[in-house]
C-alpha cells in the first residue's frame, strides 16, 4: 500500500467495555462501548504452517536457494493465473516498474502520463530512468487517473501512460488504450495493488505493453518481498530476463552474441524460498480476492445511503477488482462539519482499522530534488527544468481534495471477515454520524 497509517483498534476503550456501564450509543471515543467489541479481522500474511512451512523447510534442505525450478513454476503459475504469454519474477514491484521502462526504452528525454494517486514507485520509475512524470488529475468517484484528462496532457514528447490500478480497482484501461494506439504510447500498467482484478473477465496488467506486479508483505499475495513483469511481446521479456540476470544473454538476447554478457543488466533474481511462499500464496489468492470482492460489494450496498458517506465507482466494464483497499469518499456536510480526522480518529475507535491514504505525491520534494540533480540538469534546458512552472502545469485539484479531505480507506484483511462484521463496519459509521454534532469540538 505504502502509505497512510492505519489508525488500528487497539485504541478501543477496553475498560469501557469491561465495565459495560456506557450506553451502546456513546460513541467509544467519548469512553462508549465500540461497534466491535472484540475485533478479530484475520490477520496478515496468511500462512498455513502444515504446508506452507513444509515447503519452505524443503527448500532449505535441498540447498538450491537461488533462482532455480521453483522460481520458474512461478513465473509459470503467475502467467497462466493473469493471462499473459510471459512473466519475470524479480526483487520487488519497485524494480519491476524500473526495469520494464527501462527495458521498453523510456527515458531520457520522454514524459509519461502517470496519476498522482498512488504509491511513490509509480513515479520514481520515471525519473530512474531519466524521464518526467507529468501528472493527470484524478476522478475522485473512481480514485484513478481521469481518462477525460489523459490527451490534453500529451505533447510530442510523451511516450508513455503509465496506468495505475490504485487500490486494487481497475482504471478505464479500454479508453487507456484506445488513446495509447490512437497516440502511438507505450503503456506499463502498475498493477503492483490489482493481482487477479479484471476488465471484461481479462486480468489487468495484461492490457498494456508490460504490466508490473508486487508481492510485499502488506500485499494482496503476500511474500515479504517479490515483484513480476509480465507481457506476451517475448523480446521485450528476453531482454528483461536478461536485464535481471546481470545482462547476460537468454532467448532472442542469446542470438545477438555468441559468449560473453549481452546488455547492461543488474540482478533482480528472486530466491527458491520466496518462490515457494508465492506459489503457496497463489493457491488462496482466487477465494481471497472473490471474498474481498462480495464483502466489499456488500458494504458498498450498506453505506451508499449514508449522507456525506460515497463509496467507490468502479469504472466501465470492470468484472472483478482486488480491493487492495476498501476506498470511500466522506463529506463531513453530512457528518455536521465532523473533520476527516475526527471522522477517523472515531471509526478507529469503533474497531474499524482505517486511514485517510494517500498524500499529494505530485507536491513532493523528490521531484525538484532529481531535476536539481546533476543528470538532470545535464541533460535537459533550464526552461524543461523550470518547477514553478512545472508544479503550476502538474497541479490535480481533485487529487488534492482526495488526498486532504476527502478518502477514507479500509484495509483488506477487514473484507476477509463475515458479513457480520460487515454490517458492525456500516454500523459504526452510522453511529459515528448520529453522534457527529456532539462530538464535532470533543474528539
Ligand atoms: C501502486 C504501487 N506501485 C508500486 C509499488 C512498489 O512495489 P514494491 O513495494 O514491491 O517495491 C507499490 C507497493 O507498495 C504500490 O502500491
């Protein structure tokens, strides 16, 4: 997810509930008994110590622990589970970013359209490689990147979209590429938060040129850390391989030279035993991500009512999303001027785990930083480099209202719970707005 604090439920006032004393509609930040009294949402990563250990133990014993037989079933189980020709397992989602712009020749010299709601890798990708992000606002009913945005954004320089699948539900990826074909772009799909969610039954990350995956430990598919690349174009996959294994030659890079290293390369092979906790992980990750996908569907239908409470769109055609992050929008008009943080900090103490996501990533210093860094000023004119006028052209009013005031996000170990604690989710919320005035300069 990489960012926002989970205000978690341990704040819950326990001695209020050990007591009962409180009436159930005080509200647990005032000393109330909380919506959820005992939270128990299952806890994350999910292992299964028969199995999963086993495997593990396996691997330790057989001695292999670097890429090996084990790395390639995945790379093999992951392909077929997306549907895509070809995947590369690497060190993280971070470097598979970098290395499929890289390897796609995206760089120096060439912007790419990325939204600014989202996790940094999707934009330090860009200036790793020498390029400039340039930031397409948001539409804050879907949380992606406005697609009515995208063309007024492209210049001669622009080379690529780079589609961010923010909190595990697809963005507009049939009108994304029908702008990419009709522009000529390159498109690298950040799917780094969207394992298995789909547009017309076809997975993301398989729509574009190369489609980025990550298998963090706060992940939908867990393995502490790990990333793919995945693709059906097999040179662009030969030379990621290659890429990631120190440059040296494989498939159609192998052709190119008869010994030696082919390409610049780095490592960014992954171990046998993170391919063994990937592969154990994938064999739940279908039920997980069709019960995350029920239960957020049911909450959305329990909360959609409340005034000042909006729960995500999906955008068209979308047949099943990953709910990295249960995502709504509050309006505190609705809860008598109740600030987001007070909104927050009272959800929490009702037992629900929840955060106010994303800062404004578009604002960040990081990004005067590397055009105030030596290559960067080596390469580009002081007028591409100006940031005042920069920041002024990359301003996302919706994204900033996103990011300041108005996203309320639910982590996903939540929607692995029952449709009770569904219901205790909207209840809490409810209570929360029934009380709203009393608490509005208390909290
Ligand atoms: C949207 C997005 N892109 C990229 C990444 C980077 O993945 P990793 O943490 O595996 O490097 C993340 C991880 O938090 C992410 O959420």
């Amino acid at each position: 997810m990489g960012a926002g604090t989970f205000v978690g439920a341990s704040s819950i006032n326990n001695k209020a509930y050990a007591t009962n004393i409180l009436s159930p509609s005080t509200l647990a930040v005032r000393g109330g008994n909380p919506v959820i009294l005992r939270p128990d949402w299952p806890s994350w990563p999910i292992w299964k110590p028969k199995t999963d250990e086993k495997k593990l133990i396996e691997v330790m014993r057989s001695g292999i622990w670097s890429r090996n037989k084990l790395t390639d079933e995945f790379e093999r189980k992951w392909a077929e589970l997306v549907g895509s020709k070809r995947c590369l397992a690497v060190v993280n989602g971070t470097n598979a970013l970098n290395a499929s712009l890289a390897q796609l020749e995206i760089g120096w010299g060439d912007e790419v359209l990325v939204t600014p709601y989202t996790f940094i890798a999707s934009v330090s990708c860009i200036l790793f490689n020498g390029a400039i992000p340039v930031f397409v606002d948001i539409d804050p009913e879907t949380f992606q990147i406005n697609p009515d945005k995208i063309e007024e954004k492209i210049t001669s320089r622009t080379k690529a979209i780079l589609p961010v699948h923010i909190l595990g539900l697809p963005c507009d990826m049939e009108r994304i590429m029908s702008i990419a074909r009709k522009h000529n772009l390159l498109v690298v799909e950040d799917a780094c938060q969207a394992w298995l969610a789909e547009i017309n039954g076809k997975k993301v990350g398989t729509f574009g040129d190369a489609g980025c995956f990550s298998f963090q430990n706060s992940k939908n598919m867990p393995i502490g850390e790990g990333g793919a690349i995945v693709s059906d174009n097999d040179a662009f996959m030969d030379r990621c391989y290659s890429y990631h294994n120190y440059g040296n030659p494989y498939g159609a890079t192998a052709g190119q030279i008869s010994a030696g290293t082919v390409m610049i390369g780095t490592k960014l092979r992954i171990t046998e035993y993170q391919a063994a906790i990937g592969l154990a992980q994938m064999k739940r990750l279908k039920e997980q991500t069709t019960l995350r996908d029920e239960n957020a569907t049911y909450l959305k239908s329990l909360i959609q009512n409340i005034e000042g409470i909006t729960p995500y769109k999906l955008t068209p055609n979308v047949t099943k999303s990953a709910f990295h992050l249960f995502p709504f929008l509050y309006n505190k008009e609705g809860f008598s001027g109740l600030s987001r943080d007070q909104f927050l900090k009272a959800l929490a103490a009702e037992g629900v785990p929840c955060s106010g996501g994303y800062a404004e990533l578009n604002k960040m210093p990081f990004l005067k930083n590397a055009f105030n860094s030596k290559y960067y000023q080596k390469f580009y004119s002081k007028q591409e480099l100006d940031y005042d006028r920069y920041s002024e052209e990359n301003k996302c009013p919706a994204n900033e209202k996103l990011c300041n005031e108005w996203a309320v996000w639910i982590p996903q170990n939540v929607l692995l719970g029952s449709k009770s604690d569904m219901n205790n989710i909207a209840n809490a919320i409810q209570k929360i707005k029934d009380n709203a005035e009393k608490i509005k300069n208390k909290v």
